[in-house]
C-alpha cells in the first residue's frame, strides 16, 4: 500500500509539472505569435523594455510597472487563455438561496 500512495504521488506531481509548463509554453507561444503580427507594438513594447533591462537589476516588479507591457500580456490571455474555457459549468443551486 505505501508503495501504492508513492506511485500516485508521483503521477500527481508530474501531472502538475506538465500542466504548469504547457500552460506557460502557451501563453508565451500566443504571446510571441500575436507580437509578430504586430511589428510596430512590438518595437514599442521592445524599447520599453530595454530600459528596465540596461538597468541592470531588473526585477519582476519593475517588469510589472511597465503598463504597455502588463497591458499587452492581460489581453493575450484573454484572447488566447492558455488552459481551456470550461462552458459547461452550472450552479447547483441558487447561490441567493446559499447566502440569506
């Protein structure tokens, strides 16, 4: 049986390994594909960042405050999200009802 838990535990974890890394490769995938159709958005958005990166400690945060970029990255995921849009979900119940 503890052979059984470890061998789950493994599958488990690799499932989620893949999962994070085919989300990621995807976003970057779309990303990249909509920059190339976008030459002019896509110098833009270079020159800007060449400024945080000739800085020379970059951080995630200085990443972050450039608005065009953070802009540019939330419209590509949610243009092309990278995990699947599940349509089919439904309440189970009145969520009115759940909450007086």
């Amino acid at each position: 049986e503890e052979a059984d838990k470890a061998f789950r535990l493994e599958h488990e974890l690799l499932m989620f390994l893949a999962a994070g890394s085919e989300t990621s490769a995807a976003a970057i995938g779309w990303g990249i594909y909509l920059l190339a159709r976008e030459p002019d958005l896509q110098e833009a958005l270079r020159a800007q960042l060449r400024g945080i990166w000739r800085a020379g400690d970059a951080t995630l945060a200085d990443l972050q405050r450039c608005a065009d970029f953070s802009h540019f990255v939330t419209e590509a995921m949610r243009i092309f999200p990278p995990t699947p849009v599940l349509l089919f979900r439904g309440s189970v119940r009145d969520a009115a009802a759940a909450f007086p």
